[in-house]
C-alpha cells in the first residue's frame, strides 16, 4: 500500500504538469506500454498474466482519477525566480510551476528550456515573490549576494546541502531588512514530489520568510522540520555525508575484491543485494553535489577522522580471538537503534 501510495502522489504531480502544459490526461499507447510490461515482468515472477493485467489496469485507473482532481494551485499569481539551471534548479522550477508560479530562471553559466532565461537578474528580483538559489555549493554565495545587491521585496533562500558558507551573507541579508531564510530539500531531483519528504528550515532571524518557506512545502505535503543554521551541517556530516562516504567505502572494497560484480550478483544474499543498489545509484549521481557536500561542510573532517577510528576498531574487533569486544559494538549500536523507527 506504501508503494501504490507514492504512485499516486507521482500520478499527481504528473497531473499537475499535464494541466500546466494543457496535455490530455490519457495517452491510450503509453497504458498499453505500461500493462505489457506488467504482463512481461509477471512471467520472470510466478504471476499469471490476467493478474498482471488486472493489477497494471487499476493503477491506471487510479491514476487517471487522480489526476482529474482539481488541484491547488497556491502559487497562482505570484512570481519565482529559480537561480540555477542545473538538476536542482530544474526540479525547483517544475515544482513551482506547477503550483501556479509564473517562473523565471537566471543562471550566468546555463540555460533552462521551457522557462524564460534571464540574462540580469536585477529587474526581475525587485518584483519577484520567491526568490530561490539553487545553485551549485561552489557558486550559490556568490550568487545570492548578486541578488541580494538588487534589493529584492520578496522571499529569498537558498536549498544548499551545507550552510557554513551561505551563513554570513544569509545573516547580511536579514541584517539589512531583507526577507531571507535557508532551507534544505532532504532529497534529490529525481523525486517527483515532496509529499512525504523531509525539508529543513534554518532560520536567519526573519521569521516571515521563515513561515513562507515553511507554508511553500507542507503544502506539497513534505514534513517541514526547523533546524538551527549552526547546527545543521554537524547534522548534515552524518545524515548525508557519511552515508555517502560508507556506500563509497563499501562499493570500493568490493570493487579491489578481483571478483567481477555479476559474479558477485549471482553469489549474494539480502545484505549484499542492498548495499549493491545503494552503491550503484549512488555512483550514478551528481560528482560535483557529491563531492562539495564533503569538501564545502566544515564537520566533514570530524566526521572523517571518526569514520576512520571506526574502521581501525573494526579492525581489530574483527581480528581478535575473543568475540567480545565484536559483540561489544553490536550490542551498543542494537541499542542506540532501538528507537529508529523501522
């Protein structure tokens, strides 16, 4: 039910775009697509094709009638500017648009099609309501001071992975009179809608934009958590960087192992299958956003030099004679994730 649920909110955001673009709801050719690969996929698994069929047709169906609904279109004549044209920025756009936002994208180093492409940022900052970088880590300050000069009567913010950087020039802002906040999308642009997803909110001292930002994402059905600014990239070292850096870990090792990975695939258990798909879509994500969440968070070392004196304790835990000391960092991780809710 958890998966025909996040089907649907994808078919709603589907829905959103097919009214934003005037497209039909139904596309006859694309759900014969979609039942015969049901019906292929059901083959390789014990499922007769009349089920397959049966079960592809009600999602259809289902689908269809979602997004038939009327939708809220909460940002209906108001005006964003997304500064950035990269993945991040793209996605920022859709998501706006289609809420009802009239979208403007301005970004010195690309260009986004299907959006007017500001060539300076000036004029349109002054009348803009949402004002939003997304611009990679190693430009965004740069970028928000730009728009920043331009003294701009909307909401500004930023959805950087790391805030260390941003956190002088957020305060200025605020500083002199302006409505800026920071916020952090806990997910990526290949998700289709933020229902469901979490979105951090550090505030800079100007509640109202705060609020408006907050407002921006329960909306679209997110969980919206306020984090303090200084405290989020300690969070952010272990909530994002140092899984990344374990999946990293882990997909080198088996990497140097000599064994090739289909050999490997056709040998492996459910630890090994998990930490594998892992690996593989992280591999095949951004380099730049992966890397400069490591490079541009200042906890990033901290984290690293504890990351390594866990492997050494590994180390020797794994080596000893006497399980004990194995048992020991089993026992105290079994009950440090006795709350995580599962």
């Amino acid at each position: 039910m958890s998966l025909v649920g996040r089907r649907m909110d994808v078919a709603r955001e589907v829905g959103r775009t097919k009214r934003k673009d005037n497209l039909d709801i139904r596309d006859t050719s694309r759900e014969e697509l979609v039942v015969r690969s049901a019906v292929e996929k059901a083959q390789t698994r014990g499922v007769d094709s009349e089920t397959a069929t049966a079960i592809a047709e009600t999602l259809i169906d289902a689908a269809v009638r979602v997004q038939s609904e009327d939708f809220d279109r909460y940002l209906d004549d108001k005006k964003a500017m997304v500064v950035g044209a990269g993945r991040t920025g793209a996605w920022t756009a859709g998501f706006l648009s289609n809420r009802g936002a009239e979208v403007s994208v301005f970004d010195p180093r690309a260009k986004l099609e299907g959006y007017p492409n500001l060539q300076t940022p000036a004029e349109h900052a002054k009348d803009a309501d949402l004002i939003i970088i997304a611009s990679p880590l190693g430009v965004a300050r740069s970028d928000m001071q730009l728009i920043l000069s331009s003294s701009p009567r909307g909401v500004i913010f930023d959805v950087c992975s790391v805030k260390a950087h941003m956190r002088d020039t957020l305060m200025t802002g605020v500083k002199e009179g302006l409505n800026v906040t920071s916020a952090h999308p806990m997910f990526g642009p290949n998700v289709a809608t933020p229902r469901g997803e979490n979105v951090l909110v550090c505030g800079c001292g100007c509640e109202s934009a705060d609020e408006v930002v907050k407002d921006l994402y329960k909306r679209a059905g997110a969980n919206v958590v306020s984090v303090a600014l200084d405290e989020h990239d300690k969070l952010i070292a272990y909530i994002l960087g140092a899984p990344h850096l374990c999946t990293l870990l882990f997909g080198l090792v088996t990497m140097r192992s000599s064994f090739a990975a289909h050999r490997l695939a056709d040998l492996s258990g459910p630890s090994f299958s998990k930490l594998s798909n892992l690996a593989s879509s992280i591999s095949n994500e951004s380099r730049r956003v992966y890397h400069d969440i490591q490079r541009f968070n200042p906890e990033s070392i901290s984290m690293l030099d504890s990351m390594i004196s866990a492997i050494d304790e590994l180390k020797t835990a794994s080596l000893s004679d006497n399980p004990a000391a194995f048992a020991g960092i089993m026992d105290a991780e079994k009950e440090y994730f006795e709350r995580w809710p599962r």
